[in-house]
C-alpha cells in the first residue's frame, strides 16, 4: 500500500470523524473544530489519492494550498460570529429554532 | 439531540466510512496525465517551481478567487466586530516578551521576504510570507505593543485591498492578450513577483486583521 | 398586423386600458373616471357593432400569438364567441352608468372600477379564446378581479364570502388546467372548431377522454354553479349591487356555461360527446340543479340570496339545453344564455334599487314597495314574470325551445323538469310582486334616504337602466323572429356547429 | 490570438470583484453609487453575451490560454446565459431598493456598514459559478458565495440574527467539504477537474468512487438550496436578514446550487444520476407540503415569505424525475427558477415596505394596508399570483411545462404535485392579502415610507408577471447548445 494511498485512506476517516463531529457535537466551538477536522481529511484525500502511486503531482498540491485559505477564512469568520453570538446572547450553542416564525 | 438520532448518525457515518475507503482500493491510474502537461509548461510558466506555477499561472484565477474569500471572511468579522463600546481592562504585557517581540519582529519580517522571494523555485510564496509577516504582527499584539484594531482606517483597508486589487489589474491588462490571465511568457515572471509582493502584503495584513478584530477591546498600554 | 387581427385586440384593450389608467387615478377624480369607464364601455359597444356586421357578412376575425414555442394564445370572435360578447358589452354599459349612482361618495371607487374594467376583460377574453389554453388564463383572470369586487367593502362578512369564492373557483381552476393540459399532451395545440378536434384519436383514447370531460366540466361547472359546486355562489351575494348584478347574474356563471359549450361543441364535438354518452350524465345533474336551485330559492328571506339561488337554476337551463343532442336544444341553450342574463341583471339592479333607496333587504320587508318606487318595481315585475315564462317575455322563447328540444331528443323527462321548475318559479317570484303591488306598505322603510327631489322614486342613474333592461326583456320576447334578434343569432350558431345548410 | 469581438465573460467576473474592492476602500457605507454603475454595466454585458449565443453558439474562453485541462475554462451555454441574465436584471433593482432602504435605516449604520462590497463579491461569485466549466473552481465559487452569504446575514445583527448565520455558515461549509471530498475522488480516479474532459470518461460502469462523488456532490447542493430535509437553515436565515439581504438569498442565491446541480446531473452524472432521479422529486414534494404548511402557519410576515422559499425550491427539483427525454422539464425548471426569483424578489422588497409602513413583523398587523398601500399591496399580490401559478405568469408557465413534461412521459405524479402545491400557496398568499384588505382599526397609523421603494416592489412583481406572456426568447436562448 502506497504512502499516498495511506494518507487518503486516514484522510477519510479524518472527514467522517468531522462530519459526525459537527452534526452530533452541540458546542460550537467543537463543531468549528469537527468543521476543521473534515476540511482537513478532504484535503488529504486530494494529496493522497492522486499521489497514490508515488509520483508527485502539483495540481492538487496547489488546490489544496487554496483549499486550505479557504478553510482558515471560513473558520475565522465561524469564530468572529460564535464570539458575537456569545457577547450579545451569553451563548455557546445553536438555539433549537421553532419550525415557525 | 436525542441519543438515539446520536446513535443512528455514528451508524451511518460508520457505514459511509467504510464504503470510503472501500472505494478507494484498487483504483486504476488516473487517465489524465497533468503533471506531465504541467513540466511541459513549466518553461512558459514564469517560474521554476510547479506549485507556484499552476496557484499563479495555470490556475492562477483559482488564486484571484481565494484572495478575494480571504478579503469575505474580513468583511464579514467587520461586520460583527463593530465597536460596542465594550472594553476589557487588560494588564500590561511583561517586557520580557515585548523586548523578545521587538527583537524577533524584524528576523519575521526577513524570512517573509526570503519566503517571497525562493516561491518562485521552491516551496514558498506570498502565501507562507504573508502568513509569517501576519504572526509577527500577532506577536506584537500578544506584547501589547500594538492594540487590538477597532475601525479601520483608510491606510488599513488600502493595505488590506491592494493586493487583491493589483491582481485584478493585471488580470483584467492581460485580457488584452486574449484571455484572462494570459501571461505573456517574457513578462509573465517579472508580473508574477508584482502580483505576489502586493499579496503577500494584503494577506498580512488580513491574517493579522483575522486575529486582530478578534481579539478583546483592550485599554492600550 | 391587419384589421381583422387588429379588431379582436381593441375590443380587449377598450376595457382593459381605462381600467388600468383608471387604477392609476386619484380617489377624487371622479369626472375623469366616469369618463373613462362610459368612453371605454361605449367604444366596446362600437367595436362590437362592427364585428357583429362583419360575422354576419362572412368576415373572419382572429389573432394568434405565440407564448412558448408551441403554445399560443389565440383569439377569434365567431358567431358564439359574439353572442356572448354582445351580451356582455351591452350589460357592462348599463351596469356602468348603475355603478356609478350606485357607488356614489363611497370609499376606494377607484379600485372598484379598475378591477370591474379588468373583469370585463376577462369575460371578453374568455368569449373571444380560440383555444382551450387561452380560455383557462382568461378564465383564471375572471376569478382574481371578480375576488377584488366581492371582498371590496372590506368588512369581515366581505372577506369570508371573498374566500368561500376563491376556494371554490380557484381548486375548479386546478381541475380545468389538468383537464386543458392533459388534452395538450394528447392532442398538441388545438383550436375550437365546429365539429370538434377529437377525430384524430382512435377508440382506445375513450376512457381517458371521458376522464378529461370529467375534469373539464367540473373546472367550468364551478363558474356555472352546477349543483353540487354551486356553494360559492350565495355567498358571493356581499358583494356590491353592480356586482352581483353583472358578474353573478352574468359574466362569471355565463363563463362558465360558455366553455362548456365550447367544450362539447368545438373541442369533442357534439356527435362525439354523444357516442361516449357523456352528454345524458350531465343533463341529469343540470336537471338536479334546476330543481334543487329553485328548491332553495323557496326558502331565501334575503332577496339577493333568493335570485342568487334563481339564478343557479336557470343557469342549469342552458347546461341542460347544451347536453340536449340536436340543434333545437342547443338553439334552446344558447338564446337562453342571453334571455337569462338580461332578466337576471333586470332583478339585480332592482334588488339593489330597493336596498339603496329603502334599505330593504328581505322579502319580508317588501311590502307596498309597488307604491314607492313604482318603475323599478313594474321593472322587477317583467322580470320575473319573463323567468316564469310566461308569454310575451323573454323567457317563454327559451322554454319553448328547451322544450322543443327536449322532445327532439326524447328526453321526455326533460320537460318534465321545466315544467316543475316553471312551477316553483312562480311560487317563488309570484308573492314577492303579490307582497309589492297588493300589500300596505310598514309605516316607515328600514332604511329611506330622502333624495334631493322628493317626487323622483330614485336616482335616475340607478333607475334607468332596469327600465332598460325590463323593456329588452319584452322586446326579445315580442320581436324574437326578427333579424338580429338572440334567437335568430342562436339559430345561426346552431346551423354551423350542426354543420347544417 | 485575440478574439475579434469582444469577450464579455472574463468582464462580468472582474468587474463586481472590482467595484467590490474599490466600494470597500472607499469605506463603512459607501460604494452605493458605484455599485450601481458596476450592476448596470454587467447587465448590458449580460444581454451582449445572450446576443452573441443566440447568433454564435455556446462560448468558452480558456482562462490563462492553456485551456482544459492544465487551465481552467469559462463556458457559456444557453443555460448559463439565462442565469447571467436573471441575476444581474434582479440584482440591479434590488440593489437600487437597498441604496433607499439603507438610507432611512432605524438601525443604524451597522447593517449596512460593509453591504456593498460583500454585494459585489456574491455577484461575482454567482457570476462565476455560473461561468465556471471546472468542478474546483466551483468549489471556489460555493466557498465565496457561502460566506458572502453568511456575511450579509450576519452584518450587524442581534443575537437570534448572529445565530441563523452562524447555522448557515455551519451548513454550508460541511456542505462544500462534502463536494470538495467528490472532487477529490474524482481527481483521484481520472486525474482532472476539467468538466469537458471528465464527462465523456464518466460511465455506467464508473469505479464506485465515482458514485461517491456524485452522491456527495448532489447531497451538497441540496444543502445548499435548502431542499427537504436540508431546509432547516433557510427560514431563520432568509426571515431573521435585513430585508434587501432577504430578497437577494431567497431570489438569486439558492438558484446558483441548484444550477449547479442541474448541470452536473445532466452533464457529468447523466450516466449515473438517471435511475436515482426519482429521489429529489420526491424531496421536492416533501419540501412543497411542509415549506407551505409553515408558511401557512407562520406569524411573522418575514418568516411566511421565507418558507414559501423551502416550498418553491420544491417545485425546482420535481423536474428531475422528467429530465432525461425530454427538453421541456429543462425548460420548466428554468422557467420556474427565474419566475421565482423575480416574485420573492417583489414580496421580500413589497414586504419590507410594509414593515417599515407598520413598525412590525407580524400578518396581523397588516389589516387596512391595502387602502394605505395599494402599490405594495398590488405587487404583494402579483408576486403571490406567480407563486400560485396563476395565469398570466411566469410561475403559470413553469406549471404548464411541468404539467406538459409530466403527462408526455405518463408521470403524472409531479404534475399534480405542482398543482397542489399552486393550492397551498394560495393558502398563505392569500391569508396576507385578506389581512391586508380588512379595513383598518381606527388605532392603527402608518409610518411614511419612501415611494421609490414601492415602485422598485411593483416593478419587479410586473416583471414576474410579464415573464408569462412571452417565453419565446428565453427559451430559444435556453436552447443554445452546450453541455446540457
């Protein structure tokens, strides 16, 4: 089994675990990080797969470059919202919104 | 959540995994040959190093797009972060840490450079640069040497902006060639430095801006 | 874009701008307003003059165009599309001048206006629709305005019969739009022609097309009021006088009855229609509605409901007329569809007379009125004496074509059903003008507005155009033989779908 | 090897991103006037591209001139032009309505302090998902148009606000991980991203990593177009935002995924996606019973228009079970996706002005409107005809092409949920209008309300309507070629 395989394979299970994570977890400071963690798998999947068979392929490399700006922002701006959240509602998790207004 | 919704999601989650990973054994080689297709070009390119050939070159308006999610995430915590007047009193850093601050700052800034600079033929770039220079300016705030920032001045959103915006001009120049991007080869070096000096700026700034709306309201030293 | 194609357009667009100019206006202009509203009303009748002389000639008008590819809107004004129009156009000026007596200083006139100009619309529409698609958007259009009239006074009572209304026309709109487009899907893009369009389709089509009949009688049955769909029709009677009057009594239950005749006529064709022996199940249920209408009638204190339940038994004449197999019956039907209408208007605008001038609303209530307002009750007389049929009126010329029709079709039991139905007219009608023109009137009327001139009865603009109506009923009845007459323009219509020389 | 005439693709990108840019230097509240300029001229090239489809065909234009697959390609079919246009013609009035509406904000600076340039960057994102042929370039554009999203929910909102985006933001970045992962498996299995080369490798057979990334794919996109079971995220989000903000998500920015979808579940999963389709029709009806039974339940105005949201993005999937054959599903989705956006674009702005008329979110408090607003209220009213499908209305020509698609192929199944659900959302169209044609209690007063912001209500409610007299053009246009 090739490195690359082996990174693809944890990378999958990395984004189950987030997943799972994010939807079971109710603080949402664990839900950002569970967030972190599926971003991450999918990120390994890209590298690994691809490179599965050892040689060296730039194009994920780059995409996951992006991928990982991407999710450094988004976790920002989750973190900048869970502080507000908690300044104005004293909050840490989602309220179970009533199915009407 | 009710136990049992817990106990059927871990269920299904743990059966997905395992088709995952399933699916992934014994798969063919790919039938596109990139990488090959990459060194090909790699010439006309720009620059030396592949990654930074396909993030500012191949698929350099993947790149333009990713700035501007960065420039997104600040004007969303801008939104939020607005001063409410809520300040919490702080204690003045130890000295200790200002004067290492002080001292590891400008060593920050170097590397920044050195990483801007060796992107164009080893792993590196505006991005790692960008990143360096963003924790030393998080550094100085955990000194207390710089305060927290509250409203944005013109100077900070100039700095914020300015990267984003010079790759945009010479994205929308290099229409002139036909396409978008279109780097002609003989300047395309010389416009991938601009593009990646002024980025390596703007993500700086915006790195540290990330942490720097974030953190608490502080009576400054 | 010709003439020809050019002339259908204008008789829309003769109700349909004003109204719009007319949504636009300021609540007090009401000089402008009623300018518009007879200027428009008056270009229609024009209009209609014109395609009435250009029909008889042998003309052809029609205009297509095109929504989705494949899919057009169509418009053509042929004999049975201009009975209709005629009536409607004729009605509508008189309800106009009735209105604007009617409305006179009360709130919001500009809406009303817009909306009634966009009804007449509508009906327009739906008399000139050349195809089964462009009858059901008209036909769905009728239901939005007429809603914005029937709620217009706002009150709570208004909004409830504006919603019974709206449940019951909009879920037959659900029913006819199924109906018109699995018939699309079937046939592709069709057009009403005499004779009907279902040659194409062989034998093993015959339950699915008995399925879409269902469908598409029932969407229309709604508007026609056919029992038991015919709920929302009392209830609409919260709405204004002018309302009831034009569009309960005519345009909306008209349009109704309307597209059921283009259905059986010129989309199965009549001899088709009959060899699925669909046409003997809905003259049962018009011959139910006949009697259960008149039935229900008996027992209305409230004289608007009363005519309201009149009105559904009559209308069920021209159905069970339609589903007469032969030319007599549907002669019967179509003449009927306009002797009715200028008798029910007749009854609605004296209704209305009664409860503005006196505020008397119940039957009860009615006692000695012959003496206060003479005209509009010698107006409401012939009226009603025309739904009984008796001679001399309007409506004997239908009974004796239904009849006539009846026996064509053996359809013994048919006549019958007149019969009984004459009958129960007559005990229904008979003691209001008993109760009018013998009885002493109460000391004091619920509700008497004393007007400027204490000798004139009423407002003229309310009086005027009952008389003219009542003295319509009569003439129709009296010169029903002469040339332009409904009758003779039935007979016209009868001749081509019959395919006869 | 530049092109004779002129390329509008790259433009309608590069010029939001750049009024973006520019209206964020120029600082907190400012960049309306620019932004505006930025919207007509995108127009102008929206409609330039949709001549030059109708004259010359589908357009692709190779990013950087290496072209699929080392580069990345823009592609401009008829699907896409459509979409182009619809967005840029709904984005310009409602921006034009936010300029006023800002203007006289009770609230303060704080909700709008950075509204324009999170607007121009959610159109340019918009504008590039609809352009883009290369399956990660999408996930950029999603990742964008998420957070542009989040942003302008967020923007200077209290607690419950602050809550609903953080909720959004959850949903959509789980549900761009799970498209980023598809992507990922399809990179691994055929060594590409490029649209154009994947499609033709994509078969029956395909390794089942391949089904994994469509399903991945497609369950992302749900998510992010709020189809039942992932609508839960929509109603406070669309109901809890300032109104302009409302307007924008509920018109435009569910209909980028879902275009997405289409175009993978017809292009590039067309081999695997056909026996599934039975599956997001069926969603599509559960989200159209229970989004109207909401609505129809709903208090607050706000939150009665944003669950007729999750019901009408039903109606947008009941089409699948009837793509395959036929192009009259395509045309039906389309026709029901724009006529949708134009009517919620017209409620959300007409409701907005009744808001501020009343001092109060509430269905209740809207009895004598229709005498004080009659303008509003008409556009309430043409809007909700759409919404019914009632004829003369593009929502009405949505119906008929489902109704067409659906008896062609003897499903009548879709067809008549169409109906039903025109039923239900008269229900609770309905219960507005009556509420608003009671007459007034003598208590109530209305405040003055700018009329700009009437008339920008009506003239988007007119639009709705019109689309249904005449569908030709569009539908010719929707026919150049391409991938779909």
């Amino acid at each position: 089994m090739s490195p690359g395989l082996i990174y693809a394979l944890a990378g999958a299970l990395l984004f189950v675990l987030g997943a799972t994570g994010v939807i079971v977890l109710a603080n949402l400071l664990r839900k950002i990080l569970a967030f972190n963690l599926l971003g991450s798998g999918a990120f390994l999947v890209l590298v690994g797969l691809a490179q599965r068979d050892g040689g060296t392929d730039p194009l994920p490399q780059a995409m996951v470059l992006t991928g990982i700006v991407v999710a450094v922002a988004a976790t920002a701006l989750a973190l900048a919202l869970l502080r507000r959240l908690h300044r104005l509602t004293g909050q840490t998790r989602l309220p179970d919104e009533k199915e009407h207004g | 959540m009710s136990a049992f919704a817990r106990f059927a999601t871990v269920l299904l989650a743990a059966l997905f995994a395992t088709t995952l990973v399933a699916a992934m054994f014994n798969l063919g080689a790919p039938t596109v040959d990139l990488p090959g297709a990459v060194a090909a070009q790699l010439t006309h390119s720009g620059v030396a190093h592949p990654v930074a050939a396909v993030l500012l070159n191949f698929r350099g308006y993947d790149t333009l797009l990713e700035v501007a999610v960065l420039l997104l995430a600040l004007l969303g915590i801008l939104g939020v972060s607005h001063d409410d007047g809520v300040t919490t009193p702080t204690p003045p850093g130890e000295p200790v840490l200002q004067a290492l601050a002080r001292m590891a700052v400008p060593f920050m800034i170097l590397t920044a450079g050195y990483l801007l600079w060796v992107g164009a033929h080893r792993p590196g770039g505006a991005f790692q640069a960008g990143v360096v220079l963003a924790a030393a300016v998080v550094l100085l705030n955990l000194a207390r040497v710089l305060p927290a920032w509250t409203r944005p001045g013109l100077l900070l959103r100039l700095g914020w902006v300015s990267g984003f915006l010079i790759f945009l001009a010479v994205a929308a120049a290099l229409i002139s060639q036909g396409h978008l991007l279109q780097y002609p080869p003989a300047w395309a070096g010389a416009l991938i430095l601009l593009i990646e000096v002024g980025l390596t700026i703007s993500i700086g700034l915006i790195m540290s801006g990330l942490f720097l709306l974030l953190t608490e309201r502080q009576t400054s030293p | 874009m010709t003439l020809n194609q050019a002339l259908p357009l204008a008789v829309l667009a003769s109700s349909l701008l004003p109204g719009l100019i007319i949504f636009m206006l300021a609540e007090q202009r009401v000089g402008m307003r009623t300018t518009l509203n007879l200027l428009g009303a008056i270009t229609k009748l024009i209009l209609v003059g014109v395609l009435l002389a250009g029909v008889h000639a042998g003309e052809s008008y029609g205009f297509r165009y095109a929504v989705l590819p494949g899919l057009d809107l169509v418009f053509k004004a042929d004999a049975l599309a201009l009975l209709f129009i005629t009536l409607s156009a004729v009605l509508w000026l008189l309800t106009t001048v009735y209105a604007i007596g009617y409305l006179e200083g009360s709130p919001q006139r500009s809406r009303f206006f817009g909306f009634f100009s966009l009804c007449v619309t509508a009906t327009m529409g739906i008399a000139m629709a050349g195809n089964l698609f462009t009858f059901f958007i008209f036909y769905e259009l009728l239901t939005l305005s007429t809603y914005a009239l029937v709620v217009h006074r706002g009150t709570p009572a208004a909004i409830r019969g504006g919603t019974v209304y709206l449940g019951y026309t909009l879920a037959g709109g659900a029913l006819l739009l199924a109906g018109v487009a699995w018939l699309h899907s079937l046939l592709g893009q069709v057009e009403f022609t005499h004779g009907g369009v279902m040659a194409a389709l062989g034998p093993e089509y015959a339950p699915q097309l008995r399925m879409i009949f269902l469908l598409l009688i029932a969407g229309v049955g709604v508007k026609a009021a056919l029992v038991p769909l015919h709920g929302w029709l009392p209830q609409a009677m919260v709405a204004p006088a002018p309302v009831s009057a034009l569009l309960h009594a005519v345009a909306v239950v008209k349009a109704g009855v309307f597209g059921m005749a283009r259905i059986i006529y010129e989309v199965y064709g009549v001899e088709f229609a009959q060899s699925l022996d669909l046409l003997t199940p809905l003259a049962l249920v018009a011959a139910i509605t006949i009697l259960w209408g008149s039935l229900r009638a008996l027992t209305q204190d409230d004289l608007k409901r009363r005519l309201a339940y009149s009105t559904i038994s009559q209308v069920a004449y021209i159905v069970l007329g339609l589903a007469l197999f032969g030319p007599l019956g549907m002669i019967g039907a179509l003449v009927h569809l306009v002797h009715q209408g200028i008798m029910k208007i007749t009854l609605f605008f004296c209704a209305g007379n009664y409860a503005e001038t006196l505020g008397t609303h119940k039957v009860s209530e009615m006692n000695g009125v012959g003496r206060r307002m003479p005209a509009t009750t010698l107006a409401f007389s012939v009226a009603a004496l025309g739904m009984m049929g008796a001679p001399f009126t309007a409506g004997a010329i239908s009974k004796v074509w239904l009849s006539d029709g009846a026996q064509a079709a053996d359809m013994g039991w048919a006549i019958w059903v007149l019969t009984a139905s004459a009958l129960l007219n007559a005990v229904y009608f008979l003691p209001i003008l008993y109760r009018a023109w013998f009885r002493r009137a109460a000391l004091a009327w619920p509700d008497e507005k004393i007007l400027a001139l204490g000798r004139r009865e009423t407002d003229w603009l309310l009086l005027l155009p009952p008389v003219i109506t009542a003295a319509t009923v009569l003439a129709a009845g009296i010169y029903a033989d002469s040339k332009w007459s409904p009758l003779y323009w039935a007979q016209l219509i009868a001749q081509s779908e019959y395919l006869l020389p | 090897m530049a092109d004779v005439r002129f390329d509008p693709l790259p433009w309608l990108i590069l010029l939001p991103l750049a009024w973006a840019g520019l209206s964020f230097l120029l600082g907190p509240g400012r960049g309306a006037r620019l932004a505006l300029a930025g919207l007509s001229v995108q127009l102008a090239l929206a409609l330039l591209l949709a001549a030059q489809l109708l004259s010359g065909g589908a357009q692709i234009h190779a990013v950087g001139g290496w072209g699929a697959p080392l580069g990345i390609d823009l592609l401009a079919d008829g699907l896409a032009a459509v979409m182009l246009l619809f967005t840029q013609a709904v984005a310009l009035p409602l921006a034009a309505y936010a300029r006023v509406y800002f203007a006289d904000d009770p609230h303060g600076r704080a909700t709008h302090a950075y509204f324009w340039p999170l607007l121009g960057f959610l159109l340019a994102a918009m504008n590039a998902l609809y352009l883009s042929a290369d399956v990660f370039n999408l996930y950029v554009t999603l990742e964008l148009i998420g957070l542009a999203a989040v942003g302008l929910v967020a923007a200077g909102g209290g607690g419950s606000q602050v809550a609903a985006a953080l909720r959004y933001l959850l949903v959509s970045l789980v549900a761009s991980g799970a498209y980023l992962l598809g992507v990922a498996l399809l990179y691994g299995v055929y060594g590409t991203v490029s649209i154009a080369t994947l499609t033709p490798l994509i078969s029956a057979q395909a390794p089942l990593a391949v089904g994994l990334a469509a399903a991945l794919m497609a369950v992302a996109l749900m998510a992010k177009t709020a189809l039942f079971p992932f609508h839960f995220w929509l109603p406070p989000a669309h109901g809890g935002a300032p109104v302009p903000v409302s307007a924008l998500l509920s018109a435009l920015v569910v209909k980028a995924s879902f275009y997405l979808m289409l175009r993978l579940w017809l292009g590039l999963f067309a081999p695997l996606s056909v026996p599934l389709a039975w599956l997001p029709g069926l969603l599509g009806v559960a989200a159209i019973v229970w989004g109207s039974i909401q609505a129809i339940r709903a208090r607050r105005l706000k939150m009665l228009v944003a669950w007729s949201t999750v019901a009408q993005m039903g109606y947008l999937f009941l089409i699948f079970p009837l793509l395959a054959p036929h192009g009259v599903a395509l045309q039906a989705g389309v026709m029901q996706a724009l006529s949708h956006g134009l009517a919620k674009a017209a409620m959300f702005t007409s409701v907005g002005v009744l808001l501020r008329a009343t001092q109060r979110d509430s269905v209740d408090a809207l009895a004598g409107a229709a005498a004080r607003l009659p303008i509003t209220l008409f556009a309430f009213a043409l809007a909700g005809m759409t919404l019914m499908g009632l004829p003369p209305s593009g929502g009405f020509l949505a119906k008929w092409l489902l109704l067409e698609a659906g008896l062609r192929q003897g499903q009548w199944v879709w067809p008549v949920a169409g109906i039903i659900g025109g039923l239900l959302a008269a229900v609770y169209v309905f219960r507005v209008l009556r509420q608003a044609l009671l007459l007034a209690p003598p208590s109530s007063q209305f405040h003055p309300v700018p009329r700009s912001l009437e008339w920008i209500a009506f003239g988007l409610a007119g639009a709705s309507v019109l689309l249904g007299l005449r569908g030709v053009e569009i539908m010719a246009l929707l026919a150049v070629g391409g991938r779909s």
